[in-house]
C-alpha cells in the first residue's frame, strides 16, 4: 500500500470512491446529487494537492491538501480523505492522514485544520483525536444527516510547529 | 441611510471599499494584492446575495450573505460586511449586521456563522456578541495580521429559529 500525488488518470477512479460518499451524504457538506464534473472540480481545484492510496494498481482512497484561506489565513492546512466502500479496516484512512500530516509540515503549514468534522462521524473524529487533533468548537445542528437530522459538527485543530 | 440588494451599476463603489480593505489585510483572509476582478469574484459570487448601504446616492457599505456550505450544511448563513473609510461611527455596520440577520430568517436559514473573525478587529466581536452571536471556538494564530503577527481567530455563531 503507498501513497502517491495523483496524476490526471486516476481520476475516474477517485471519482467513482467520491461519488459513492457524497451520495450517502453522511460526511461532506455537498449536494447529495452533485455532478461528477462538479465532485472532480472540488476535490481537483487548483489549490488542491491532491494524493491517492494505492495497492496493487487499485487506488483504494484519495486525499487532497490545501491551505484553508488564502492571504493571511493561508499558513494553515486543511484536506479532506474518501476511502473506498469494503476497504475499511485496513487504517487507509489513518496512513493518508498521517501522510498529510507529513505533507502539510514539509509545505510548510504551521497548523492543520478541519471546519466541519461531522460529529455522528464517529470514527474520523476518534482518529483526529488519536493524531493530536483537538475539538476547538462545536458547531450546533450545522450538518442535515440524512437519517439523524440536524446533528453538530466539530472545528478540529493541530499544531504543525510547537514541539 | 437604506440598505437595498445591489445591482449591477453598483460594482465599482462596492469594490473602492473593499480593496482598500483587503489592502489594509487586517480582517479578510483574502491576499493584499488581490485583483479587483477576483475582489469581485468573491464578493459577487453566485451564490452571494449582495446589499449596499446607500446614503443620498453614495455607497457606504456592503454585505454578502450566502449558505456557509452547500448541501447538508446549506441552513447555515454566513456574511461578510464592509463600510467604507470614514463613514464610521454611524453604525453602518450594525444597520447591515441587523438587516442580514433578518434577511437570513426571511430565507429560512437556521443559523448563521462567521468562520474566522480576527481577534484584533474587536469592534466587530464587540458587535456580533451584541447582536447574538457568540463566540463558538478559537481558532489559533490563524490570521497573519499585517503589525501584529500571527494572531487568533474566533468561529462565531448564531441559532436564528430558537425563540
């Protein structure tokens, strides 16, 4: 399993692991119905550095990076991670975050954070957590859960510099 | 003073205060240099519902209001207000806050958040706590403020269909 930047022919295949998550509409803020153009847009925009995990020529998640702001907020990281539908359990998600985390320091972010860390998303926040992620905020009802409601959303935080 | 949605004929007052703002880079996490096309790509965005503040013809101000997210997290509002130098102290500002509030009940939003008010800007948390906004979580070192180095932001919320 390594991870990789994408390039332009893993594309279909990011699209087709995105696709599936944006439709459960569980943990992204975007429409449950949108577009594969407009999915590739967002995960692929220009600001985006953009990698995928790999085994065996089968890309089995992706990630992308990207500072959170631009101009004077643009020293702190934010990404977002999709991982296939029956590769769980294989800590994808957890080797591209710590990869990101990796890659986020080498760009020279001084701080990584995520804006809405839906909160029913258990398993990423327990993972945030164990990575030094702290909850910085709780956002009330911020996020439509598609069988639970409004539910609360996170701001999570990480120091990139402080030893 | 009345505040009324912009139209087009509007753009350039608009934008004479904005790129003095986002010259003196103290409160939007937009790049000092920014061109005036892109100021008004940001400002005027799709998805932006624009008004002005107009006193005898003269554009003293402007706010934004927009779904903070698309999708599950289409309820939330978010703003951002600017008022042009020199025209302080006759709480344009407030006038606008109050309007968009209003504005954010009138389309059925369910609450309404900032994403980054930088700490120094204190005159508006003064005015969002007074209005009803409170402040949610602090996010920090964040902001590269122009004199005073890396300082924090505050993520500020308000419920807007609670009584």
């Amino acid at each position: 399993m390594t991870i990789r930047p994408a390039i332009s022919q893993d594309r279909e295949s990011i699209l087709d692991i995105f696709m599936e998550i944006i439709a459960a509409g569980e943990t992204f803020a975007l429409p449950q119905n949108l577009s594969r153009a407009s999915a590739l847009a967002f995960w692929c925009a220009d600001e985006n550095t953009v990698f995928v995990c790999e085994e065996r020529g089968r890309i089995l998640g992706s990630y992308y990076l990207k500072p959170n702001h631009s101009g004077p907020g643009s020293h702190v990281a934010n990404a977002g991670y999709i991982v296939a539908d029956g590769e769980r359990g294989k800590h994808i998600g957890r080797t591209m975050a710590e990869h990101s985390i990796d890659q986020a320091r080498q760009l020279g972010f001084r701080s990584m954070q995520f804006n809405l860390v839906v909160s029913t998303n258990e398993s990423a926040v327990r993972l945030w957590r164990q990575l030094g992620f702290a909850i910085v905020g709780t956002l009330p009802g911020v996020f439509r859960h598609p069988s639970r409601g409004y539910v609360d959303a996170y701001l999570m935080f990480m120091d990139l510099i402080s030893p």
